[in-house]
C-alpha cells in the first residue's frame, strides 16, 4: 500500500505540480486504477478532473473522456496540455474539427502518445467512430458532467441516455467512471441505472461552501432593484461578479443599466453568435469588465476561481440551480456573497415558461419550483436547507454565515406552493 501511495504522489507531483491530494482524489484514483466502476459526487472546484487525469496518464492506452459542451473540451485540454510538454498527451474529437485536424487525432491515438480524449455524446453516435475506439486501447471511460443524463439534473441531456449503449458497442468491459457535482439522490440513481454501473465505488464529498454568504432579498420594483444592485456593485468596486436573470432581453437591459452607472459590464445568452459569446467569457475572465449579466447558458465548467459575488435578478427554477450557480463564487476559499431577489411575480413567470410541456414535466417542474419558494421564505438557516436537499446535515445548529443566521427572523408562511391543474 505505502508503495502505491508514494508513486501515486510522486505521478501527482510530476504530472501536475501539485503537492498533495484535495479531499477522496487519492481513493478515487486507486478505485479507478483497479478497473472498478467509480461514481464521483464533488462539488463545483473540487478537483473532479483530476480523478480521471492523473489515472489516464500512468495507464497503458488512452482515455475517453466523455464532456457535454464542445466549448468546454478546448479549453480542458489545453489545461491538460499545460501541464505536459507534448501536446499530443491529449486530444478532442468533436464536429469542430476539420478532416486534416481528425487524422492527425487519430494517427496519435495509434502511436499510443494520446493518454486522454476528450469527445461529445455525438461523437459517439457516429459509428466510424466507434469501429475506430473499438480497435484502440482504452484505459477507462470517464463521463464528466454526468447528471446530463438525468431529465431530475439541472442540465439533462438527450444524448447522455445512450452512453451505455455506445460504450458497450466500444467494449463492454471497460471500466466507467461517472463524475458530478449534483448530490441529489435521484439524479444519483438515475446516472448509476442509465450508465449501467457495475456495483460502482461511490464517493461522495461534503457540498457545504462555508466560504459562501447567502441572503434573499424580496424584489420589488425594477428600478428599485436595479438601484440596489448598483449600490451593492459599487460597494465591491473592482471585484469580479455574475448576475443571473431569466431571460435574453433582461441580461442586455440590465447590463446597459449598469453600464450607465459606470459599472463595467457585458451580456451573455445563448441568442448570441459563438464568437460574441467566447469573446465576452474572454472578457469577464480577463477582467476587462467586472459584471456578466447571464441567463443559465453562462457558466458551467468556468473556471475563475475570484468571482466575488453572485446575484439573482430572477429566482432559479430549482434548489439545484440555485446551487450550481452561487457555486461560481468564490471558487478560491475566499469571500464569496450569494444575493438573490425573490418575488411571487418571478415564480409565475416559471410557471409560465413550463405552460407547453407535457403534464408530468410540469409536475416535475413545479415541484422543484415549490423546494426553492421554500427555501426563499424560510427563515431557517439557508445552509441548513441547501445541504438538507442535497441529504447532507450541517454539523452546527446554525452556519452564522447566512442572513437568516444573521438576521433571525420570525417564521413566516409558505403560501406562494405551485399546484398544476
Ligand atoms: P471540478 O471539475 O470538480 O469543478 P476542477 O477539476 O476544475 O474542479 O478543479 C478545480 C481546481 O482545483 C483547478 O484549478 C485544479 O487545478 C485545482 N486542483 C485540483 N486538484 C488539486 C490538488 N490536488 N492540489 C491543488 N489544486 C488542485
Ligand atoms: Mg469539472
């Protein structure tokens, strides 16, 4: 055992730099390492990557390493390139790619230098692409983000469902390792079924962020929250933050809004082209403006580890959501504020979006809608709630470190409940 634990260290050391494990990293390497399926539930910044880097690197063949956002993919392997002084240790294969830029992919993979690849959900539909894996040497199957496949995650998508399917076409035998920072049980369960894991290893970390001040604030008129939003920018002047909103328009507006009080700051959704989008992420990262007003198509695998503040315009449409995106703060340990404004008007407005789904992702919608009403109205401590839904008991009776905590407050009632007729 010591042996294995000194080398690990030492392939730790020289592949990364770094001096020593963060939380199960060493567990779940090990667990990998021995061919086990490995489910991974660790909070946003955690270190998730390096689960399956550092065992892809010391393994004969190379990786798949399956991620849902082509954007994404990119800028991961360039990271991992970083670390490695041959650029071909990783590579990506997704639709971005030209003819040229695929052979020379692929002629890497058979040269056995490529240690990692990274590739989309639709990668693997294209069956070239698996007659190819089929007769590569691969070390393990790694599925980042792996709540994509659960429709009761934050992000679901379609294609994840025919992971299993794909990689049992690759080899069926092949180890998966499934990593997400969503801890909810049924999502849980549902990455454990819809991958087939094989009486998986599973470790599961702490989500609480003690770093993290969360505080609701009842929204009344526009104008009076947009000014309170620009005295509390003024406040942390310089410091870099997200503002989330519900819809396209709302982020431009407010953004404006902000810019004509002098606050540096630049719109991002999902209406806009890919190379607006890339160029104002580039800006926020760069600190060339200090606020993104963002809908949810802003975030997921940005990695700026001072963003000092996170603000909701709009209540999120789950607890879920709501976690994942003040998890965007204060990603180093340090101060990291969570505001977010609440108003019945706001919870309509989610309905409303949810008006045309079928009845049973209504009914599903509206009762994670319910869970977040519940947690703006209470007056229990905010972690509390948070770590209760994610079936975790904070270990005090309050964090202190909340507005309720803070400000204690009488109970008030739980009356604004979302019933689908
Ligand atoms: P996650 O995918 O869980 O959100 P990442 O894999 O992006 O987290 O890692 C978050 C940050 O932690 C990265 O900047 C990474 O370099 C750093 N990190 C990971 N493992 C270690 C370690 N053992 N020591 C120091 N820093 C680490
Ligand atoms: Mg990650």
């Amino acid at each position: 055992m010591a042996v294995v634990k000194v080398s690990l260290l030492d392939a730790l050391h020289e592949h990364f730099g770094f001096d020593s494990f963060k939380g199960n990293q060493e567990i779940i390497i090990k667990s990998i390492l021995s061919g086990k399926d490995t489910f991974v539930i660790m909070p946003t910044g955690g270190g998730k990557s390096l689960c399956y880097q550092l065992p892809a690197l010391i393994s004969p063949g190379c990786a798949l390493i399956v991620s849902p956002l082509i954007a994404l993919m990119k800028n991961q392997v360039d990271l991992v390139r970083s670390y490695s002084s041959k650029d071909n240790v990783a590579h990506f294969l997704n639709s971005t790619l030209s003819k040229a830029q695929i052979k020379k992919v692929r002629t890497d993979l058979l040269s056995g230098k490529t240690k990692l690849l990274y590739v989309a959900p639709e990668t693997l539909t294209k069956q070239e692409n698996l007659d190819f894996f089929r007769d590569l040497e691969i070390s393990f199957i790694a599925v980042d983000e792996a709540h994509c496949i659960s429709e009761w995650g934050h992000d679901f998508r379609p294609e994840y469902r025919r992971l299993k399917e794909m990689i049992e076409q690759i080899n069926a035998g092949l180890p998966i390792i499934a990593l997400t920072a969503t801890a909810t049980p049924k999502v849980q369960s549902d990455i454990v079924k819809n991958l087939g894991l094989r009486d998986p290893q599973i470790y599961i970390s702490s989500f609480n962020r003690p770093n993290l001040y969360y505080e609701i604030r009842p929204k009344r008129k526009k104008d009076q929250t947009i000014r309170e939003i620009v005295k509390f920018i003024h406040q942390h002047k310089g410091k870099s933050g997200i503002i989330y909103t519900l819809n396209r328009k709302t982020t431009e507006e407010l953004a404006d809004m902000l810019m004509a009080n002098n606050i540096r700051a630049v719109a991002y959704h999902a209406g806009l082209d890919a190379n607006t989008r890339a160029q104002r992420q580039d800006m926020f990262l760069l600190e060339e403006v200090e606020v993104i007003v963002a809908t949810i198509a802003f975030g997921m695998g940005i990695d700026k580890p001072d963003v000092r503040f996170v603000i909701h315009y709009n209540i999120p449409k789950s607890l879920e959501n709501y976690y994942q995106e003040t998890g965007r703060a204060g990603r180093d340990g340090l101060e990291g504020i969570c505001l977010c404004f609440y108003s019945h008007k706001d919870v309509q407005k989610l309905e409303h979006l949810m008006r045309d789904k079928p009845l049973s992702e209504r009914e599903m919608g509206a009762q994670l809608i319910n869970e977040t009403v519940a947690y703006a109205e209470s007056s229990v401590c905010r972690r509390k709630v948070i770590l209760h839904y994610f079936g975790e008991k904070l270990d005090r009776e309050n964090c202190g470190n909340c507005d309720n905590c803070r400000n204690p407050k009488e109970k008030i009632e739980v009356k604004n409940r979302v019933v689908i007729v």
